[in-house]
C-alpha cells in the first residue's frame, strides 16, 4: 500500500473517532464537520449519526430529507440500530410517510440481528394494533422471541 494511502485511511479513522468523540459528548457541530465526509463516502456508523443530528436538529437545521437518505443508507448495509430507526421513522411517519409494511420490514431485519427493542416493537405493535392489523398470537410469539 502507498504511504498516501495509508495517511488517507490513518486521516479518516481519526476523523471517524473524533467524530463519535464529539457526539458523545453532544458536540454536534463539531461532530458533523467530522463525521459528513465519511456518511457521504458510504461509511455506515458515520450515516446513522449524521441521520440522527439531522432529524433532530442537532448541530443543524433539521433536515428531514438528509435524515432519511443517511438512515437508508446505513440500514441497508445492515447497520441493525439504523434499521430499527428507519423502522421507527415509518411506524412514526418520521421523515417518511407512515407505512406499517415498511415499519416492520426494517424492525423485522434489526430484530434478525438480535435487536430486542425491534422484537418488542414489532410485539407491541400487533398487540395494540397500531398501523398494523391486529394479532394477539404474532405479538404473544415476539414477546417470547424477545424473552418476555
């Protein structure tokens, strides 16, 4: 490998941590100037943090288009807790429109990665009912699933 390589992938693991450094301690301007470049490259933990600062208005001006094409973009390279926000976002009609279809298509492929909070909000959505029909017995199985 080149050394301009390396410095490149060195460079983007510490924009990477300092990034996450900066949103764990609730910098988020500071941890957007790290981690954009890197949700715009692909990079699929940086996109589910840039999803979040941009529904929430963190750091930024809410943006709710920018929120949902970086959730979407983690969820589908099978990042488990953006798949579960991207579930939440249609149960919520967050971002999206509300479709419970799409909401339990992403909760359903969190849940597959052992996501507990996916299984019981699958659970608790066929149990009330909400946006979905109705069914006591799926919710009672997720329930277990979920070890309740």
């Amino acid at each position: 490998m080149s050394d301009e390589k390396t410095n490149e992938m060195h460079d983007a693991e510490m924009s990477f941590s300092s990034g996450i450094a900066a949103f764990e301690a609730k910098n988020f301007a500071q941890a957007l100037r790290f981690l954009s470049p890197l949700a715009e490259s692909g990079d699929a933990e940086a996109q589910h943090r840039c999803a979040i600062m941009y529904q929430n208005g963190l750091g930024i001006v809410a943006n709710e288009a920018k929120a949902l094409e970086y959730m979407r973009g983690a969820a589908e390279q099978g990042h488990a807790v953006a798949q579960h926000g991207l579930g939440f976002m249609y149960m919520e009609g967050e971002c999206v429109e509300q479709s419970g279809s799409e909401a339990i298509k992403w909760f359903k492929k969190a849940a597959e990665q052992g996501l507990v909070g996916s299984l019981t909000t699958l659970a608790m959505m066929y149990e009330e009912g909400r946006i979905v029909e109705k069914d006591p017995e799926e919710a009672k199985r997720l329930y277990k699933e979920a070890g309740f």
